[in-house]
C-alpha cells in the first residue's frame, strides 16, 4: 500500500516558508477585502481623509502631478510591466533554454490580470471623484492593478535574478528599482486621485501572495 507522506521526500524549507508566506498574505489579502466589500466605516473614513489630502496637494503642485502622469501611465503602466516581463520570458528562453520557467513567467502575469479584473467586477468598488480630477480611470476601484501588476513582475525578476545568480551589484540595483517603481506607482495611484489608499494595499498584497505561491510552485516542479 503506498503512503505519500512515507515514500515522498519532504518538502524543503525553502517551500515551506514560501507556503506560511503565501498563507499570511492570502489571509491579510481575504481580511482586506471582506472590510472593503463590507464598507468597513474607519477604513472608508481613512481612505477618505488620506485621499481628500493627496488630492489637495495634487492640485497645488501641477509640476509634481504630471510627472506622476507621465511614470504611472507609461514607466509603470501594467502593459509596460507586462511587456517587461514578456521580454525576461523570451531572454530565458534564447539564453538559457528555460521553457518552463519562461512559460512560469508569463502564466503568473496573466493569473495576476484575471485575478485583479475578477475581483474589481466582484466587489465593484466607485473611484474617487472630485470636482476638479487631476486624472481619469476606467473600470472598478479595487484593487488597484498597476499595483498588482509591478508587484507580481517585479517579484518574479527578483526572485529569478537571485536563482540564477547575478552580480551582487546587479541584485542590489534591480532591488532598488524594484522597490521604487512597486511602492511609486501606488503612491502614483493615490496623488492622482483615481485609487483609494486600501486599493493600492491590497493590489500589494495580492500581488505578493501571487509571487510568494509562483515561487512555491516553481520551487515544487524543480527543487
């Protein structure tokens, strides 16, 4: 009689903690949302403080406005982190044969995309709206997919630089680009005036569950 938890070999650590991660992020990501479906009051009410500010500065500083213009619709608009990550796909295929991981790469992205346009006509979350908008968006509020999206992409190059070995000087800029542009286009989102705070946060969260459970994945087919 064959027993899986006899003959299979254990998981390594590294996959275990990449599961308690994704865990904790899924929970924290289920949380937020129940409290945004909800309409949770002091969430709504800090969401509405925070962004009555930002707003408020957005329209005074018009200089400071357009450059976040100018970095969330197109230095880090999800199609250009989608194409970024298309780009990565193909370099592991031509450099390095990796098929698999190339596909890996691509699927992630694309789960990331149904699961943030899923969820925004599920909850149907309004935008804000102002009298005098420095900025438009289209579809529901929440979650936030430019924050969704760079941090899926960001996430999975991170981790694939790490694995494949790159310089020590090469990893550490790529981690200061990363963290800029995943933290930036949020805060974009947010002075703009087209996210609440909590959409941004959970695209966050989401997104990091969705790399934490890639990497277990990966990690899983070739240990």
């Amino acid at each position: 009689m064959h027993h899986p938890s006899v003959d299979s070999p254990p998981h390594p650590p590294a996959l275990r903690t990449t599961l308690r991660t994704a865990l904790v992020l899924g929970l924290c990501s289920a949380l937020l949302l129940t409290l945004v479906a909800a309409a949770w009051h002091p969430l709504i009410s800090a969401d509405a403080d925070i962004s009555r500010t930002t707003h408020r500065w957005a329209v005074a500083d018009p200089d400071v406005t357009q450059a976040c213009r100018i970095l969330t619709d197109w230095v880090w608009d999800p199609l250009t982190m989608r194409l970024l990550g298309a780009a990565v796909a193909v370099w592991l295929v031509w450099r390095h044969r990796a098929w698999w991981t190339a596909g890996w790469l691509v699927v992630t992205a694309a789960v990331g995309t149904l699961v943030q346009q899923g969820l925004k006509a599920a909850v149907g979350r309004a935008r804000p709206v102002w009298p005098d908008p420095v900025d438009s968006a289209h579809y529901a509020a929440y979650p936030s997919g430019h924050a969704l999206t760079a941090t899926v992409v960001f996430g999975l190059l991170l981790w694939l630089m790490r694995r494949y070995g790159v310089a020590p000087v090469v990893w550490r800029t790529a981690l200061a680009v990363a963290v800029v542009s995943v933290v930036g286009v949020g805060l974009t989102r947010i002075w703009l005036g087209v996210h609440w705070p909590s959409d941004v946060v959970g695209g966050w969260l989401l997104g990091a569950m969705l790399v934490a459970l890639a990497i277990a994945a990966h990690l899983r087919r070739r240990p």
